[in-house]
C-alpha cells in the first residue's frame, strides 16, 4: 500500500511513517524542512504544486493530514489570541489540509481503495467546550466540518475520509502529563484507517475505536 503522511518529521506523524514503514507499506513521509521527508509547507500553494509535480502519476492508497499546529496555548482572553494567530494556525489546521487533499486528489484516484484520514482533535466536537484553546478549538472544529464536507463530495468517485482523535499523546504539542505514547496513537489510527470503508465515509472516530460525537 501507498500511503503518504504530511508533518511526519515529528510527534504522531513520525510514529504513523515508522508503524507503516514496519508494516512493509511504501511511505511518502512530508515535512516542511524537507531533509529526508519530501518538502511539503502545507500552508504554501507553491510548495503543493511542485510536490503534486513531482509525484505525478505516482498512486496514493491512503493520504493522511496530520500536519497541525497548537499556537494558542497559554493565551488568556483579555488580550491574547492575536489576529496573526489565528491566521497562522488555520493556514495550517484547516486551509493546509484542503489544499494537500485537492493537490493529491489525481494521485489518490489512481488508487482501488483511497482513503483521506484527517487528524483533528475531540476539542473539534461541540461537547467539548471548557473554554479556552479558541483557536485550535476553532480551527479543528473547521477541519472536522472540511472532512464531513469531503466525504459527501467525494463519495462519488468512491473515495473514503474519515476524521479522527488521535487520543491525548505524549507529544511537544500534547504535553510530558498525556495519556498515551506517539506509537500506541499511530498503531490505533493505523487500525481505524485500514477500516474505513465508503460505508462509513465521513465517520469521526477516536483512536481506539469509539464514535465520537460531532
């Protein structure tokens, strides 16, 4: 299987490339530095099409967009959550993930089971609402609707989405007091992924296996 993650220098995306890669899947591994990852800034149309260049005519079985940002934490209502920040974070968080899918969308047409798997978050679900994080909260509240939007699109040429939460990991973005490691997030999302069907295009599922309330 072809399966091609973006932000997978690091944290989740790097433990998605190394249980797939073990698995023996062929890996297009992304990252905005390049180095030994192809170069993808997904906030760059640019930087899409030469990666969409490069890659023509290359099949795409399973295109993951992990690639995210948590900018707002810490920042306090009275005078925090500049407006640079909320236009960074959902050049990468939601904008960044329309343009991977619409770049790669011929790559994945070249598949018989393409699957589109975005990581969002359960702080995208309107059931949770403590207050606080408005930005991420936001933006991955954005990237849930995008998915849901895609799979209604997409279902037509037969193309799966599904959106996930990838549980609370021991990431820089997750945090040294989380629940889970990097590798138990990916071998879970690995499995949710290899089950997404056109039957439940659209799901927005947890890690470990459960319907998560939109």
């Amino acid at each position: 299987m072809q399966v091609m993650i973006t932000g997978a220098n690091r944290g989740i995306g790097a433990a998605l490339d190394a249980a797939y890669v073990k698995r023996g899947d062929q890996v297009i591994g992304t990252a905005r530095g390049g180095g030994e990852f192809q170069t993808l800034d997904v906030t760059d149309p640019a930087s899409h099409r030469a990666l969409a260049i490069a890659l023509e005519g290359r099949t795409v079985d399973t295109l993951i967009c992990n690639a995210g940002v948590y900018l707002d934490k810490h920042q306090n209502l009275a005078d925090g959550y500049p407006a640079d920040m909320w236009a960074d974070s959902f050049a990468v968080n939601v904008t960044g993930v329309f343009l991977t899918v619409q770049n790669f969308l011929p790559n994945l047409q070249l598949s018989e089971t393409p699957r589109i798997a975005i990581i969002s978050s359960q702080m995208a679900s309107h059931t949770r609402a403590p207050g606080g994080s408005y930005i991420y909260r936001a933006s991955k509240a954005a990237a849930l609707n995008l998915g849901r939007n895609l799979a209604a699109d997409l279902q037509h040429l037969n193309i799966s989405v599904g959106v996930y939460h990838p549980g609370w990991v021991t990431t820089d973005m997750g945090g040294s007091a989380a629940e889970i490691t990097p590798q138990e997030a990916a071998q879970g999302l690995l499995e949710r992924i290899d089950a997404l069907s056109i039957d439940t295009t659209g799901c927005f599922e947890t890690w470990d296996g459960r319907t998560h309330p939109y």
